[in-house]
C-alpha cells in the first residue's frame, strides 16, 4: 500500500492521486492535444473502479457530444480505455455562425 493512501480519514473524502498524460488526435484541420487526467483512488467504492481516466476535450460535438473517459483496476488499463474511446469518434469543429445563412432556423 502506498502511504499517501493513509492520510485519508474517511472514504467519503474521496483522495485520489492524479497521473496526467497528453496525447495529440488527428484532425483535417490539424492535430488536437488531447489531455487525459488519470486519478487513482485511495479507496475505490468497487474493485474495479481503482483507477479513473478522462479527457480534456468533447468529440462528437455536431452529433452527441462525448467526453471520452475510462475505468480499470489499472493505470495502464484506465488510460488504455480512456485512449480507445478518444480514437472511436472525431473531432469536429463547430461552424462559425457567421456562416449560416441568414434565413436559418426560420
């Protein structure tokens, strides 16, 4: 066991320790930095939930925004999950309103 997982007095503190790792996700305008945030709980309320990773940017933005995330008992695990979701979908940028036509929505 790892002592910074001592300090915690009670399991509803919810400490966790953040691993952080960036990754760059292909886009036809460019690539986009994606950062993912891994924390590890001191306690996980199961046993698989130990480890908690999820990303800095939504995909899917013009369809179902997702923000693409992912649990294991595993660093390695959380951020392969978290990784596999990022790759699922792409990045799509809003359109610019000034673009639109006049009459839209109407």
């Amino acid at each position: 066991m790892n002592e910074w997982k001592l300090v915690q007095n009670d399991c509803s503190e919810a400490l966790a320790r953040l691993h952080f790792f960036s990754v760059k996700k292909k886009h036809h305008k460019g690539d986009i930095e994606a950062r993912i945030t891994v924390k590890e709980f001191a306690t996980a309320k199961t046993s698989d939930m130990q480890f908690y990773a999820t990303a800095d940017i939504e995909l899917n933005q013009k369809t179902m925004r997702f923000q693409p995330c992912g649990w294991s008992e595993t660093l390695v695990g959380a951020l392969g999950e978290c990784m596999r979701n990022l790759r699922k979908f792409d990045y799509e940028t809003a359109e610019d309103p000034s673009a639109l036509p006049s009459d839209c929505g109407r």
